[in-house]
C-alpha cells in the first residue's frame, strides 16, 4: 500500500504527522509531504489508515501497490 496526499486540499493542520510520523513530514507551514515514495511498511499500516481516517480536509489517501 501506498499513501498519497493531496497538496492542493492539504491546509496545514498536521494531525497526520502527529499520528505517524514514520510515515508524512511537515513544511514549516504545516502542509504534509510523503517520505520515500509513500510506501507503508506492513508494522505502519494501522497508523495509515488511522491519519488518513482523520485527516480534516480528506487530504490523504491509500492507494493499492
């Protein structure tokens, strides 16, 4: 699995780095970014699946490998 997320709908709020951390990064205005190419390593999914549950601007998405 894959996370994608959406810059344009992405407005800082950074609950999902607060959630996993391992798995987004921050700019210093708070808009997320993927780390890697957005691979979810097997022991992640969970927290993937937690953040993009409750991304507030439905931002974050899983996409299948």
């Amino acid at each position: 699995m894959k996370i994608v997320i959406d810059a344009n709908r992405c407005e800082g709020h950074s609950r999902c780095y607060s959630l996993a951390p391992d798995l987004v990064d921050v700019d210093d205005l708070g808009n997320a970014f993927v780390l890697g190419d957005g691979t979810v390593p097997e022991a992640l999914e969970d927290k993937a699946h937690l953040m993009t549950d409750n991304c507030p601007e439905f931002a974050i998405s899983i996409e299948a490998d």
